[in-house]
C-alpha cells in the first residue's frame, strides 16, 4: 500500500485537520514530517472541538500509531502540554512516537525569535515566535540539539549547556537584554528529557516496516504549500518544507513510497500575516467570508486575510506537490453568496499570468482575472452525497476542476466528520 500524503494547496489553514482525522480512522500509522508547534488542526468529533499542534490528527481515531518525524522542531514542553490536554477529554496518548533525529525547541529559541522580529522593524514577517525559525537555524548551523542527545544526561546537559552560553552572549550583547537562567533551564529540561525516554523511537525504521508490510500510512501535512521555505512567498513563509517532498527527508523514507498527494484546498482563499494576496477582499465581502467561515488562527487567534478562490495558486500547488486530488473544504462557507468569483489567471500590466511568480514585488502588481458564476443561495451542510448539492454548487466544483486541471475527490461541506462527501475513496 503506498503512502497517501496530506498537504496544504495554498496558505495553510486549509482544514487538513478534519481531513487527516477522516482518513486516519483507516490508517494503520498517521506521520508528521514538518513543523512545529507553530501550526495547529482543529479537529470536530461529536461537536467536541480538539486543537492539536505538535501531535498527529491520528491520536483521535484508536488504533492508529502516531509518528512524530525527524523533520519536525520539537518542542517537549508543548508535547506535554498537549498530552496533559487530550488525556482530560479521555483520549488515548499511548501510541505517540517521536524521531530520536527531532530538534528540540528551547526557550532561547522563543526568546531570539521575538527579539530577531522586533529588530525588523517594519519589515516583519509575522513569525508566531514559537522558535521555530531559530531551531531551524541551528539545525542548519549544525549546533542543534536532537532527542537522541536527551536519552544520555551527561551528554545532554553538557550540550544544552554549551547553547545557553552560546545564546546568552547574543542576547546580552547583541541586544542588551538579560540572561538567561541556564542552571534552572538545564534542570527543567533534563526532567523532561526523563518524562519523553519512553517516546523516543527511530521512527524512520517504525514508518519503513509499515509501509513494507503494505500497511495504511498517512502522511499529515501542517501549514501549506505557499509558505514552503523555497518555494512559497518567500520571506512571508516557515522555515521548512510544508510540501510533499518534506515528507521524505522529514520521515527517512523514500519518495516512490507516496504515489496519493491529496491537496488540502479551501473554496475560497485565506492568508495569515503580511505578503502579497492577489484574490484578497478588504472589504465587506473579505468581512463576510472571515465571519461566516470562523477564520481565525487556531494557534495565534490571529484574523486571516480572505478572499476569492486562486486557482493560479492552486496550480502551483499541484505541479510543487504532484497533487492526484483535492480535497475542497469549506464549501458551506459561501451558501450565501448571489455571486462567487474564481480567479483564472492574474493580469500584469496588460501581460497575462498563468504561472505563480517568485518575485514579490510583480506579484504585488498582479490584478485578478475573475471567472463569475452564480451563488447557490442555500445550506449545503446537510448534503450527504455529492448528487444532492445544488446544481450551481457542482458548477462551481466543476469549474474549480477545470482550472486547476485536478479532481476534486472529497468535498467538505462542515466541520464534522459526517459532512464529508467521498467522490473517491483513498484508503
């Protein structure tokens, strides 16, 4: 059985939550790859909301392993957090696994994140400060430390050590703030390095023997596409590789093992912080969206930029990710609407754009190209079957299809997982 890889198709907040909880109820093993705790997946079962940020989508549905990737920053305290949470709503956290290969996130990674985002100034990229971007920063650096290093306390606490000292003299004198405690830090994390032994697994051999033994195994993304760290809206992105070519570096398994690449694409578009936004509304009808589809960040709170469907992004997404499918989520969202727009192409200048731009600056000059079709004025939340939605409804997924030269396999027509119509199954 091959890998089936769940990704993000434009700025992230897409719903992938829902969709890798919808699918993992079949899997064998659910993986995270990338990322941090700087993402997050809300998650409706039985009208309980979960909001996961570190820990797969898959440790709601029993019987799944849950793995999380050498790719991913990981930051312990979160982990346990996290844990502390879904154990109260009953939840299962037995079968979590984390990469023995996983940098971890200190506090002077928080720390430097909120102080390196200050020094922007104007130019901020809008980080969550959660560290993620100065724990990739070591890792590159090669002086990150890995949960490997947590599993020997000699070694670990002469490690962590070296990195406080490292990081206090950027702090004091780069910018003239007060060090940090390294004696309590060293303590607080050699407890938790103690509390996660019994997670620590290598998980590239775990995630290799499912899949040889022809086992269900779910690849869950979390971001999306547009803000892969080379190939999104760079510098408005993360510090990794939120499409499916992360998946293979970031859970030690070869590409030819994902042969299904499901697109996580909203009917409508939404971003978070600054950057260019061709199809964004900054009006009424962007208002509209954002409240009737609830946007607002489930890790930050933060209001999300909306607007029309792209399907110049999503193109993109699909050619970056090999995209086989789509899942179209938040369709609800625009039953009441008379018109909706999708954008074909962009104009710049008079030229015509079919291809997403590297440089930000043509990008901020593109003008939307819209296509108008008729709104289907009606609540779809109901619909079971693909058959009962409006005819209008299905002009509109017909259309997205076209555009995007990708089918539209699952569309979501609510937050729960009964409000899922199957066009074709998966696993």
């Amino acid at each position: 059985m091959p890998g089936l890889a769940i990704v993000g198709s434009q700025w992230g907040d897409e719903g992938k939550g829902k969709i890798i909880d919808y699918l993992a109820e079949k899997a064998d093993m659910v993986v995270r790859g990338q990322g941090g705790n700087n993402a997050g997946h809300t998650v409706v079962i039985d009208d309980k909301k979960y909001a996961l940020h570190l820990i797969p989508s898959g440790v709601l549905n029993k019987g799944a392993v849950n793995i999380v990737g050498n790719g991913v920053v990981f930051d312990v305290e979160g982990f346990f957090n996290e844990i502390e949470e879904l154990k109260k709503d009953g939840v299962d956290t037995e079968s979590i696994f984390v990469s023995d290969r996983a940098h971890l996130v200190f506090p002077y990674h928080k720390i430097l994140d909120g102080l390196y985002e200050a020094a922007r100034g104007k130019d901020d990229i809008g980080t969550t400060k959660k560290g993620i971007g100065p724990c990739y920063m070591d890792k590159i650096e090669r002086s990150g430390i890995r949960t490997c290093d947590m599993l020997d306390e000699k070694v670990f606490r002469e490690k962590l050590s070296a990195q406080i000292d490292k990081k206090n003299e950027i702090i004091i004198k780069l910018f003239n703030e007060e060090p940090m405690d390294k004696e309590a830090m060293i303590e607080k994390y050699v407890a938790y390095a103690n509390r996660l032994k019994p997670y620590i697994r290598d998980t590239g051999v775990m995630v290799y023997e499912s899949l040889q033994k022809g086992q269900k195994v779910l690849f869950e993304g979390a971001q999306g596409s547009l803000l892969d760290v080379d190939l999104g809206t760079y510098p408005y992105v993360t510090s990794s590789h939120p499409t499916s070519g992360g998946f293979t570096t970031g859970s030690g398994i070869g590409a030819g093992t994902i042969q299904e690449v499901l697109g996580i694409t909203k009917a409508y578009t939404t971003r978070v912080g600054k950057g260019p936004f061709v199809t964004e509304e900054d009006n009424e009808t962007g208002n509209k969206i954002r409240e009737l589809g609830h946007e607002y960040g489930v890790t930050t709170g933060r209001p999300r930029r909306c607007g029309w469907f792209d399907a110049v992004v999503v193109k993109y997404s699909a050619r970056i990710n090999g995209m086989t499918g789509i899942a179209l989520m938040l369709l609800d969202v625009l039953g009441d609407f008379d018109t909706i727009k999708l954008c074909t192409h962009y104009d710049y200048n008079g030229e015509r754009v079919d291809h997403f731009p590297a440089r930000l600056e043509l990008l901020e000059e593109c003008k939307p190209v819209y296509r108008e079709l008729a709104g289907w004025k009606s609540d779809i939340s109901s619909c079971k079957t693909y058959e009962e939605l409006p005819e209008e409804t299905k002009a509109y997924i017909k259309a997205i299809e076209d555009t995007t030269g990708v089918p539209v396999k699952i569309v979501s027509v609510g937050p729960r997982r009964d409000q899922t119509i199957i066009r074709e199954q998966l696993f």
